[in-house]
C-alpha cells in the first residue's frame, strides 16, 4: 500500500503549497448543497460558487486578475485511474479530509507513458486550501476510510471544457482531451478516449 504523507510534508514541495489567508466561510456554505455521489462527479463552473467573496479574492489575489472558474469534484473514490495535467497552477479547497495522489510531469517519459511507482499521496485535512503546480500530475482526490468527500476545484475559466478531439494527433497532443487538459489513462480505468500511459499499478488508498 502506497505511503500517505501530510500534505504539510515538504516532500509535497514539489508539487504544490499551502495557501492561507483566504476567508472560505461564504465558499463551504454554497458547498453544503453539492452532491456526494457513489462515484466521481466533476463540475467545473458552477455560478453559486463563482458568486462568493471568496471566488473574487482568489481572482484579483491568486490569479492576478485573470477570469477563473470555481466548480467542485465530489464523490468516493480510492484508486488512481489517470493523471491530468494544465498550463496553470491548480487550486483546490478540501472541504472534507481528503487524499491526493500526485506524480511531476518531468517523469513522463519520451513515448508519454508514466511508471505509477512514481506517484506519491498526500493528506489533506478539510479546510486546506492548497495548490498544484503547473508541472503537477493530478487527478480526482480519493477518500479517507471509504468515506466520501467534496473539494473545490479553481482554475482559469474555460479549463476542462469539451473540445472536438483531433484524430490525426501525434506526440502530446495525443493527450489531450478537453480544453487545457492533457491525460494519461491507467488501462484498469477504461475511460474512452483516453491514451493509456499509466504502467504499473493502478494505485488504491483503500485499506
């Protein structure tokens, strides 16, 4: 079973830090009435929570002014499945404990495959607000104890969305799947359309 390591652990330096000094009480509040599904569900504008205090903060203070979208990932999940990657930093804001698991996109090796042995979990404690890197390797977040669990997902607006898929893409642009969206599939996860990069285990946090 693969090692959890705090997310305050400086072995997730590489990946990301922690963010302080934003006031997340409107934010949690709009956050109450999000599902918490069997599975994953991934909504990645959602017009209740770009209307806090909070989703303006984070637009004038973390992203400098750029538009940004504020959406959220819910459900139960243990298992690795893929990894996704952006252009641009990533934050989150764990409104339950959560796991991340996390590789760098430097270990993508010349023919786009990643060896999983490299990915690495952290645990994150309900009301971190915490950052991924642009070069950070990222997926849905996994439960604690088979527990369900709610994040919020920022990032610059227009991120995730559908785009028509070229068939004659070479290279990383194989990789590609939505707008700012580039993913390696493990081949347990069978998810259509996707390039499946991930050898070795398709990690679990299950115990």
């Amino acid at each position: 079973m693969i090692t959890i390591k705090k997310i305050t652990d400086p072995a997730y330096n590489r990946y990301g830090k922690v963010v302080e000094g934003y006031d997340l009480a409107e934010l949690t509040k709009a956050m109450e009435a999000t599902p918490v599904p069997e599975d994953v569900v991934y909504v990645g504008s959602v017009a209740e929570l770009e209307a806090t205090d909070a989703a303006k903060e984070f637009a004038a203070r973390f992203y400098g002014g750029m538009p940004i979208q504020l959406g959220y990932c819910n459900g139960h999940n243990s298992l690795l499945n893929a990894l996704e990657y952006h252009r641009d930093s990533e934050v989150n804001v764990a409104m339950t404990d959560l796991i991340v698991l996390v590789g760098a996109v430097q270990d993508i090796k010349a023919d786009y495959t990643y060896d999983t042995s490299l990915v690495e979990a952290f645990l994150v404690p309900a009301g971190t607000v915490f950052q991924m890197y642009e070069t950070t390797l990222h997926y849905a977040p996994c439960g604690v104890n088979g527990n369900g669990f709610k994040n919020v997902v920022i990032l610059p607006r227009g991120t995730n969305a559908e785009c028509v898929p070229d068939p004659n893409a070479v290279g990383e642009d194989k990789l590609r799947t939505h707008v700012n969206k580039w993913l390696i599939a493990h081949p347990d996860a069978k998810i259509a359309g996707a390039v499946n990069g991930l050898i070795g285990e398709n990690i679990s946090v299950a115990e």
